[in-house]
C-alpha cells in the first residue's frame, strides 16, 4: 500500500514542500486565503475543527443533515470494493478535519488537523486524468471562482471515475469565510453533465431548510444588529429546532423534497 506522500508524488503536477508529513502547494497563496479565515464565525470554526470528531458531532444540530442522507462514504462503497481502495487515488475537496477513510487524500487550503495537502481548489496542483475519485462536500459555495474549480474536478478525474459532492439549495449564508452561490438539482445536474448520473437529489430535506430559515429568522431581531448576539442566538436555535430535521425522515423519500431541499448532492461517474 503506497503511503499518502508516495500517491502525492505520483499525481503532483506542481512544485511543493513537505513540511510535517503534509504536501504544501504555493504556499504563497496559502498564506493569503489564511488572512480570510478572520472573521468572528470562522475563528469558532477554526478553533473547534481541532477536536473533529466533536465538530463532526456539533454538526449534526446544523441543518446540513437530516433524514437518511445519501453520504460520501455511501458513494465510496458504490464506486469500488474496499479491497481496492488503497490502491485508488481519491482526494476530499475541502475536506477540513474531516476523515472519511485512511486511504482518502484531504485537501483544503487550510492546514487543518488530518489535512495532506494545502493548497486552493480554483489550480489543482495535479495531472490530468490522475484521480479515481473526489469528494467535494460544502465546498462550491465558498469559492468565488467556482467554474475553475469545476473544471479542475473534470479535468482531473479519470475517464470512469467517480464524483460525489454536496451543495446548497434552500440554505442560510454561511460564511466560511463568504458564500457566493446556490445550486437546484438541475443546475447541479448541469455544472457535471460529461458524467453519467448515478444518485442525483435531496441530502439534507425541507425540514432541515425550515430549521436553517428559522433558526436565522429568530436570530436577527434578537441581535439587535450586534455580530456576536447574531452568531450567539443563531448557534442557539440551531439546537432548540434540531428536532424540525426529524420531519425529514419521510419528506426525504417523496419524489419532489428535492424543490424544497436545504441541501442537495450529485454521485455520477465520468463518461
């Protein structure tokens, strides 16, 4: 089994450093997006992706997850067997701490805990045709350039490789550290068209929409204007109405959730 360094090394398309077992790609446009992490949001975020698996568990209150979502590791089982899994090159895209599975490359612009690469997602640093597959999750709607980052997924995908990704439809800003875009189903669909569809539709359903209005719709009166007061209140309802996302259980199944859905995701392969 090649190590993350030694699958690194053979899709590397670019100069790099290895600083602390982790891959950094022009470090000088790292150093820049660092600078973007400074809002009063982002520096909470930052300072609880420290524990991940306890940011995991804080996520689960949000409305990015509701009913019986369609997930990556779900996609990873679809694509390939696990015996062939360490031999395939696949990178999380904007993975944060997240790890999906030991053999998955994290890559985020941020050097995050559990991250392998740094570097941004608009000039991917690798080789067309090199990856089997990429996961991109809550990602596209932060990227202000996010047609080059589309392009750089195809382009960097193998032919009968897999993607999966999740984005946004009915949810609230979130600046992580801005927001910029929304997608349907169909437009989702559009962006990916060379891939086959596989799974196209709701991740996260109405309920978890109505949850993300509500709990941003309490908060606003209540802040009175004030930063803090708005990200306080916010993070409070998104507890107290959690419960709503239960709803999802069932809304999820029938055929048009996906028109009201917080989030939606796509799994296709390239044809």
């Amino acid at each position: 089994m090649k190590t993350a360094i030694e699958k690194i090394k053979t899709i590397a398309n670019a100069p790099y450093t290895i600083v602390n077992s982790r891959v950094y790609f022009d470090s000088q446009n790292e150093q820049k997006h660092k600078k973007s992490f400074g809002t009063d949001i982002n520096r909470l975020k930052t300072f609880l992706k420290r524990w991940p698996v306890f940011y995991e568990f804080l996520r689960l209150f949000s409305p990015g997850i509701s009913g019986f979502p369609f997930t990556a590791r779900q996609a990873l089982r679809a694509a390939f067997a696990p015996i062939e899994l360490e031999h395939k090159i696949i990178i999380n895209l904007g993975s944060g701490p997240k790890i999906i599975h030991p053999s998955i490359l994290n890559v985020d612009i941020y050097p995050f805990a559990n991250v392998n690469i740094i570097t941004a997602a608009e000039r991917l640093p690798f080789k067309d045709s090199s990856l089997d597959m990429v996961i991109c999750e809550s990602l596209l709607e932060h990227v202000e350039k996010r047609n080059s980052v589309i392009n750089e997924i195809i382009r960097t995908i193998k032919p009968r490789g897999y993607l999966y990704v999740v984005v946004p439809f009915i949810y609230p800003y979130h600046d992580s550290p801005t927001d910029y875009f929304r997608w349907t189903k169909n437009g989702l669909e559009k962006d990916f068209g060379c891939f086959t569809i596989i799974k196209s539709g709701v991740y996260a359903g109405p309920a978890a929409a109505l949850q993300g209005i509500l709990m941003h719709l309490l908060a606003i009166p209540l802040s009175g204007g004030h930063n803090k007061l708005y990200i306080f209140w916010t993070n409070v309802f998104r507890f107290l109405l959690a419960p709503i996302k239960i709803l999802d259980f069932g809304l999820n199944l029938l055929p048009r959730a996906h028109e009201a859905a917080a989030v939606i995701c796509f799994f296709g392969q390239k044809q």
